[in-house]
C-alpha cells in the first residue's frame, strides 16, 4: 500500500459500538453511517457454536 489516505471501521463486541479510525483521529459512529457498497475489506471473528443460533432467511 503506497502512500495515501486510510480509513478503518472498526466493531468493538464488548462494548456494542462502531469506530472510525482515520491518520489522526478516533470517532465513535452509527451503523447507519457506515452501511455502503463501497467496502472492499472484510474481517471476520470466529464464534463458537454455543454462543451463536443459527436461523433460516428467505432473502
């Protein structure tokens, strides 16, 4: 990755917020403010089988 601007939404489980990291600075936003097709990196969290459900979706 050459030079440039970056930015990072970021999850935070424990405390049930979103984050936006950018060069400088730290910010807490809304889920709806983040939501966009132009995302491009995704990282998953693994999730034990005891903890999670699984139901059906007809979408």
């Amino acid at each position: 990755m050459g030079g440039g601007h970056y930015t990072a939404y970021v999850y935070h489980d424990s405390e049930d917020k979103w984050y936006d990291f950018d060069d400088r600075h730290v910010s807490h936003v809304s889920l709806d403010s983040i939501k966009s097709s132009a995302a491009y990196v995704l990282f998953y969290k693994r999730v034990h089988a005891t903890t999670c459900s699984v139901t059906e979706s007809t979408q």
